[in-house]
C-alpha cells in the first residue's frame, strides 16, 4: 500500500464515520480547490478523472496568516502525497474533497446517519444502496463509492466492507454472511463493482442470486477485470436491459438514477 493510499483511506474512513470533520478555513479552502481545480469539465468531473495540479494544490496549503492552521490540517498529509500517489488512490482524494464540497450542511456532519457499516443496524424507509464487490485483497473501492453516493443522492450507503475485521472469531464469518443476506434484500438498489485483480467468486454469486430474482442492480467492472466477459455475458441473457459499465463513477450514476424520483439531492451553491 502507497503512503497516499494508507493517507486517503484512513482519513476518508475517518469522514464517513463521523471521527473527522475539516476545519472551517480547512473545509473553505478545501471547498475552493475542488471547485478551482485542473479538473476537466470542473466539479462534476472530479471524481471521473479530474487532475489537481501541482499549482491547485500549493495554493490550498498556502500559510499565510495560517501558517499553524495549515500544518495541524489533515488534509495537509494527504494533499503533499497526492502527486506520488496511484490513480485509484488519487481518486479517492478527490472524491473526499467533492464530498466536502457538496456537504448540504457545512459545519455539521449529517452523513454519518447515511452510512452504515457491517454490522451495524440499518433499519428506515430511506432509499438504501448496497455497495456489493470485490473486497478480499481487492483496494478500498468502497469509500470511493459511499463518498460519490453520499455527494449525489441522500440514499443511505450499505457497506459489507468492515474496517477491522476479526479473521480470527470463529463467530465473525457468519455473521457477516447473514447481515449481508438481510441488507441486500432490504436496499433499494444494489449496486455491483468488480475491480481489477482478484475474481471475487462470493461477489459473483450473489450477482447471479440477485439479478435472477429481479432485483434493482447497477453493474459495472474494471475493464481489466478477468471475469468480465462473463458478467457481460451472463448478464445479456439474464437481464439484457443492463449496461455493465467500466468505470466507478458511471456505476454509482447509474445506480442513483434507479433511486426514487424523490431521491434526487438537493443543490447547494458552491
């Protein structure tokens, strides 16, 4: 793992569980560089390949009269390992400022009741997302997705994805199963992302167990995933209305526009 990559899921877990919340010069200056950054087509292309400069990034971490300010930021760490870092990670980064900047109530972290973690409970009537993929030894494309769910849409995010796991409690497997065998039935609409590297035979099961009962579903994979030919495949004969899609950000688009109309997120101005 990168030093960005330990930086960004860290502090992007930190976020969606409440442990952190930017500094009000933080989240300003945080807010302006995700609006004023090298991003093609600008905020909404951000977390679709957008690029922070060099330049963008020096003038968010300018000391001036906050020279103190600046350096207990989090974001400081995160922001000088950005150029170094992957891409999946630097997306990650980006995502976390989007995120920031299209918060609908600066100041107070009203996203933490919208994401809930395995195991945790997640009862109401809300729109509920499920995040169903690859995870072991797949990278933390989940905080991605709950950060660009929660910027779009008010849906709550359902992540099978624990921060600690306890491999070792005979207990911990079953359990698991069974609160994602309850929390894909109960979300209204399931969102599938396979990432490149491991095949992820559990996530493909339920894959096929959910698209077969008629379930709400956006699909996507890595374009270099190994299996994709057969989800492609699978799917055109099982549930040909589907475009399995080949990148994150147009799987969680794809997803929201399956939401309620009345899901849609409220615009703030920026």
């Amino acid at each position: 793992m990168t030093e960005l990559q330990r930086l960004a899921d860290t502090l992007a877990a930190d976020y969606l569980h409440g442990r952190w919340q930017p500094e009000p010069t933080e989240e300003h200056r945080a807010r302006t560089l995700a609006v004023d950054a090298d991003a093609d087509g600008g905020l909404d292309e951000l977390p679709t390949g957008g690029v922070l400069t060099t330049a963008a990034i020096a003038q968010m971490l300018r000391r001036d009269s906050l020279e103190a300010e600046v350096e207990r930021w989090r974001l400081t760490e995160v922001l000088r390992a950005y150029p170094a870092g992957g891409s999946e990670a630097q997306a990650l980064v980006r995502d976390l400022l989007h995120a920031i900047a299209t918060d609908q109530l600066p100041g107070e972290r009203t996203q933490t009741a919208r994401y809930v973690e395995a195991l945790a409970l997640h009862t109401g009537g809300e729109p509920k997302v499920f995040t169903a993929g690859g995870i072991t030894g797949a990278w933390n494309w989940q905080l991605s997705a709950a950060l660009q769910l929660l910027s779009t849409c008010p849906a709550t995010v359902l992540n099978p994805r624990r921060e600690n796991f306890p491999i070792h409690d005979p207990v911990a497997a079953p359990a698991q199963i069974a609160w994602e065998f309850d929390a894909l039935r109960s979300a209204t609409a399931i969102l599938f992302w396979f990432p490149a590297g491991p095949v992820q035979p559990i996530a493909l099961y339920e894959l096929g167990a959910h698209a077969a009962r008629g379930a709400t579903i956006a699909v996507g994979t890595d374009p270099a995933y190994a299996r994709r030919l057969d989800v492609v495949e699978q799917l055109r004969h099982a549930r040909p209305e589907l475009t399995v899609h080949t990148s994150l950000p147009d799987t969680v688009r794809a997803v929201t526009e399956l939401l309620p109309a009345t899901a849609g997120l409220t615009t703030t101005g920026l």
